[in-house]
C-alpha cells in the first residue's frame, strides 16, 4: 500500500500536470487571431493579472514544486538537505494561501456562475476557452487542495495571529491590485463589481467577502485535528 509521502507525491504531480497542460493550451489560444478580432476577449486577456483565480493557479503550481522537491528529498532520504525554515515555509504557504484562496474561489465562483454567469464569467469568454479549462481553473483546483489537506500531517497552531496577518495582507494586495487597475483603465476582471461599485454593496460585497476567505481558512483546522492530532503518529517519517 502506498505510504502517505507517495501520495502526495502522486497529487504534486498530478496537479503540475493539470495546470501546466491546460495553462499551455490556454496560452496556445490567446496567442490566436480571436484576440486581435475579438474587443470583449482583447480587454479579457489584458486583465489576466487581475484575475484571482490566475493568482491561485499560480499559487498552486508553485506549492505543488515546492512540496513535490520536498517530498521526493525525502523519499531520497536527502532530507537533511532541507533548510527548516523551507518546511515551515511550505506548511505556513498553503495554509495561510493555497487552502484558503482555492476554497474561497470554489465557494464563492459556482453559486454566482450558476445563479449568473454573466456576473462573473460571461459566454463571450468560451470563445476562447473551453468548458474544460473552466472546470479545472475553478473545479480541479478544489481537489488538489483537498488531497493535501488529508495526506498531509501538520500541527493546528495554537495561535492564528500570524496566519490571519498572512492571509490579510494577500487579501488586502488583490483588493488593492483591483482598485488601482480600475482608477488606471476604468475596468474590472468580473462585470460583478462593475455592477455594484459606487454603491453600498461593494464595501459590504468586499467585507463579506474577507469574512469568507477567514471561514475557508478556518474550516481546515478541524479536518486536521481529526486526521493527525487524534493519532499518536510519527509525522518525521510520513
């Protein structure tokens, strides 16, 4: 039976695998001529920075390299290679980052995709990109974050002050990015805040929405505390 480290290394693989299949068949089609000829997909491709789900699947490769090094070091038994701090790097990473943002896209993404999707992401987008890059750009990344979540053995901290600084500060740096892009080029990457900027509805969409990010965060700890901090594991050999 494959040992949890093996697991996971299957996930970081897996995952890579994804993303960079389906961020090369992505770029493959923004490199066409519907990008010249198309206005509303020209203004959709020039904001791909402003987009948080870009952000995470960013965020995702880079965890799944670092974790998938990390792991095959291991597997090696060159572990002694590995700098502390590296590993507590890649712990404090996706907890504070990885986790947090992929389950607030997914909760945050389907209800209004599937209520709405013009909100957020409106049909003259599948010009350009298929119902599949969507599934695994809003989809697939849930997985990823779920396997390493149970294979994965942590401590919860016994402080969340640092955590929640983290995570506040990645939360404020996206909202600032969408703010300086909207007063330098008067556009928004989801026609939802276009819709509801100007009014009371978007301070309280954006304070509603931190509260959400805070309880995707949150919602891992008692997962954890279940899976590891129940068992009298070794977790230096996992």
């Amino acid at each position: 039976m494959p040992s949890l480290i093996q697991l996971r290394i299957l996930g970081h693989t897996a995952a890579l695998a994804m993303h960079l299949v389906n961020s090369a068949v992505m770029f493959g089609q923004m490199m066409g001529d519907i990008v010249k000829r198309d206005k509303e997909v020209r203004t959709m491709v020039s904001l791909q920075g402003q987009y948080l789900t870009v952000w995470n699947i960013g965020f995702q490769m880079f965890y799944s390299s670092l974790a998938l090094g990390c792991d095959l070091l291991t597997v090696m038994k060159k572990d002694n290679m590995l700098p502390k701090f590296v590993i507590k790097f890649r712990s404090k990473f996706f907890e504070t980052i990885v986790f947090p943002g992929t389950v607030l896209i997914f909760l945050l993404f389907w209800p209004i995709y599937l209520y709405d999707r013009s909100l957020i992401f409106p049909e003259f987008i599948d010009r350009i990109f298929s119902q599949k890059s969507n599934l695994v750009m809003h989809l697939g990344i849930l997985p990823v974050v779920l396997w390493e979540l149970v294979l994965l053995p942590r401590t919860t901290p016994k402080s969340h002050k640092l955590n929640i600084k983290i995570l506040t500060a990645y939360y404020t740096a996206y909202n600032i990015v969408l703010l300086y892009t909207y007063a330098q080029r008067g556009l928004w990457p989801y026609p939802l805040f276009g819709l509801i900027y100007g009014t009371i509805y978007f301070p309280l969409f954006l304070i509603n929405l931190f509260f959400l990010t805070l309880l995707a965060y949150y919602s891992q700890w008692p997962v954890n505390s279940f899976l590891w901090e129940s068992k009298k594991l070794n977790v230096k050999e996992q």
